[in-house]
C-alpha cells in the first residue's frame, strides 16, 4: 500500500485537509505500507513558499512522518510534457481558445466554470486552428474524449465507499490537460506522479469522484496501472458549507495557536 496526501500550497491546511490526511495516514498505518507528501503546485502564481513549510508542519504536529522529500510538481513539467507528446501522436488534443467568459456563457448555471465543456473549439476546422495558433493567441489544450473512450473501450475502477463504479468519460466533457498559463493540468499531473510515485490508493474527497473518471481514461492511455480510491465525505461548516480555504478560522495553525490538542481536532472531523 503506497498511499499520499497531495494538498496545493496555496493557503493553510483547514480541518478537510486534516480528514483526507488522517485517512490516508491510517490505512497505511494499518497496512504497514508507505505514506507520501506531494505538492500540486501548478497554481503557480497562488503559491507562497510560507504554505508549503506551513503544511509540513502541520503533518508533522499530526504526528505524521514520510521519507522521501515531497515532489513539486512544479519541478516535473518537462515529464508532463514527454507524456502530453504521446497524447498529441495519438491525436488526442486539441487547442482550445475560448475565454473565462465564453466557458461561463455555455456553462448551464451561473458561475459553474468548471461544468461540462460544450466541445466548442472542438469542431474548429484545421485552417481557423492553424491560423489562430499563427496568431499567438494563446490556448488550453483539451483532450478530445469522445476519441480518447473509443480508443479505451469501457472500464471502471474501484472504490472504497462507492464500490466498482462504471467509468463515464465524458462526465466532465473535454478536459484541460495544458492550462493557458502553464504546461499542464490537475488531471494531468495527478495521473502522472501518482503512477510515478507507484501510489497505490489514491484518498481524496468526493468533489472529485467526477475527475476520477478522466483519470481512469488516462491511466488505460498512458500505459499505467489502475489504482484503488477512497473518496471520502466533505468536512462542513456550521452552516453545512464544505471547508474552503476562505475558512481560516478553522486552519489547523489557527485551532493549534488557540490550544486545541491533536484529539480535539481529530475529534472535530470525526476521527
Ligand atoms: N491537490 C488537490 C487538492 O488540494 C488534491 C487532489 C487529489 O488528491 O487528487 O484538492
């Protein structure tokens, strides 16, 4: 059992972070495998390096431990790259050049950004692409998934709440794997290092069952192995909003400066 904590380093761990942590530390606690800390960094421009010392401090007042220095994901992109190569020889991807606003107006609810894609770019033919690319405009790169499922055929994966879940590809649409500001993408990344890492269960929450099955499609592309998920409930707020990191009042370095002990958290979140 090779199991990890992936958090961004874009602010303080709050009590959600704690949950997943404390999961996956337990079951490799209760396995005797390997427990890894990696940093998905790719926002580059909300990173601060004060999050990324922040968070292993935490960890450690947990009383977690890991030996291998953590990964940056930052410092890998050139691996991301050798792999967005074999997608583009397949003929996977395709540029993507609408804006913030063109993605919000095709997105059924307001401020649902991140909903399923519409394909709009998809369908540009070679010579507006050729001639918008000339251009320098700049563009994401979108897998095209109707393409990707034929080439998979149908697969599911495993998990441990929600048993043997089929897996839909097209769930999210076509999903970014080259973001417009940097060479690569969530999906992307998280596929590569945890197979690089050989991360057996992958402990995350269930925001992000959806992404699962992209993810599924690009292990089976790139050659990797399935992995076993656990994706676990959210931590909520009083008001039974999920945690974010707006919630600095319930960060860990907060409830540690106020004297809460490492029982009374792990209580808060149910452990
Ligand atoms: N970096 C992601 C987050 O902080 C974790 C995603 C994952 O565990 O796959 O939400």
């Amino acid at each position: 059992m090779v199991s990890r904590f992936a958090p961004s380093p874009t602010g303080r761990l709050h009590l959600g972070h704690v949950y997943s942590a404390c999961l996956a530390w337990n079951r490799v606690q209760a396995s005797g495998g390997e427990f890894l800390l990696r940093f998905e960094d790719i926002d580059h421009t909300r990173v601060r390096e004060e999050y990324y010392a922040g968070i292993e401090t935490d960890l450690r007042w947990l009383g977690m431990r890991w030996q291998d220095e953590p990964w940056r994901q930052l410092d890998r992109l050139a691996i991301y790259e050798e792999a967005l190569q074999q997608l583009r020889d397949l003929g996977l991807l395709y540029p993507c050049f609408c804006t913030r606003k063109d993605l919000a107006a095709s997105a059924p609810q307001e401020g649902d950004e991140v909903s399923k894609y519409s394909g709009q770019c998809r369908s540009l033919t070679q010579e507006v692409r050729e001639t918008k690319l000339a251009s320098g405009v700049t563009c994401s790169w979108r897998l095209d998934m109707t393409k990707a499922a034929r080439e998979v055929g149908s697969l599911s994966f495993v998990d441990e709440r929600f048993g043997k879940v089929h897996v839909e590809p097209e769930v999210l649409g076509d999903p970014v794997l080259v973001r417009k500001d940097i060479a690569t993408s969530y999906h992307l990344a998280v596929v590569i290092d945890d197979a690089a890492q050989g991360v057996s269960e992958v402990v995350r929450g269930e925001d992000l069952l959806s992404s699962t099955h992209i993810h599924r499609v690009l292990q089976e592309l790139l050659g990797f192995p399935e992995v076993g998920y656990l994706h676990h409930r959210l931590i909520t707020d009083e008001a039974g909003k999920r945690l974010a990191k707006r919630h600095d009042a319930l960060a860990l370095a907060t409830l540690r400066e106020r004297g809460w002990s490492r029982e009374r958290v792990l209580a808060a979140v149910g452990l």
